[in-house]
C-alpha cells in the first residue's frame, strides 16, 4: 500500500512517517530532509533555501519529481512530504492520504525543542517557510496547499502522542476510509 503522510511544520509527520514505517514493515522516504539537506549543503537556512527555491522552480521541481518517481516505482512505500498527496492525486497515483494537523503553539513548541531554537526564532522561521512554501506550490502547481480535500484521513495531533498518531491512522487504514 503506498501511503502519503503531509501536514505543515511540527505537525509529527516524519515521526509518524517512520513509526509507520517500522509498524508496516514499508520503507519510508522523508523528502523534508532532503529538502534540509540541500539547504545545508549550500550553507543556508531553511528560510533562506525557500527564498532561493521561489527564484529557482528547478529545486522544487527536482524533489517532486522524485516523489512521483518514486511513487510510481513502488506500490508499498510511505512518502513524507508536503505535496506528496496533491502529486499523487494530480497524476491519478492511488494511495491513502494522511494529514497530520496541529495549532501553531504545539507545533512551533516542537519544531523549538528539536531545533533547539527559541519559541520567537520558531514562530519567526515557521510562518516564513510556510509562506514560501505556499506561495511556491501555488505558483509551480497551482496548488493550494490549504485545501484538504485531497486526503483520506486527518489526524490533529495536539493531544496525541506518537504511538497514538500511529494507532489513529492504522485504524482509518483497516477501516478502509482510503
């Protein structure tokens, strides 16, 4: 079964992502770290890299095309990333979509602890990226990143942790809401 987990920043996605992983025995592939591997390779911030990634499509260009590829070369494969859903649906690529949500106080709470950033550096940093991000997908793909409709099951993440995540999507997985 090939599954798409998105969500934005701090919402648990690669968490769930590998959790889901090891519970279904799936290989996971996490495209927001090779997204922040790029920016480092280049020296830059997350920020600073979705600046460059709204003068340059190719950057993006390059890691949706992976997503697809990928997609399409595998059947059973979990995929982070934020537009995976959107990509597959667009190219009629079955797979169950999972949206992780979350209030901006908890997911900026997150993103400060596993950067190790201050709660005003985090706020700052997340609301950039997540301007950048959609002002990108809507440009590149005309996709509004906003719209859930595309998903099969969404999961606010607030109160949960972890293993529940995992517990909430295997169950919309058995319950066939795909």
């Amino acid at each position: 079964m090939r599954i798409t987990i998105s969500g934005p920043p701090g919402s648990g996605k690669t968490t769930a992502c590998k959790k889901l992983s090891e519970a279904l025995g799936l290989k996971a592939v996490v495209f927001g770290e090779f997204f922040r591997q790029l920016a480092k390779e280049r020296g830059m911030t997350l920020a600073e890299f979705g600046e460059l990634a709204e003068k340059d499509p190719s950057i993006d260009r390059t890691i949706d095309g992976m997503i697809l590829d990928i997609a399409r070369e595998n059947s059973d494969i979990i995929l982070e990333s934020r537009l995976a859903a959107h990509m597959l649906t667009q190219n009629h690529i079955p797979a169950f979509r999972v949206y992780l949500e979350a209030s901006l106080m908890v997911r900026i709470n997150r993103v400060g602890i596993r950067d190790g950033e201050s709660y005003d550096e985090v706020y700052s940093h997340t609301l950039e990226r997540q301007s950048s991000e959609a002002k990108r997908y809507k440009m590149y793909y005309d996709i509004d990143i906003e719209d859930i409709s595309v998903y099969d099951l969404i999961v606010n993440t607030d109160d949960l942790d972890p293993d529940q995540v995992v517990e909430t999507i295997l169950k919309g997985i058995e319950e066939g809401t795909c």
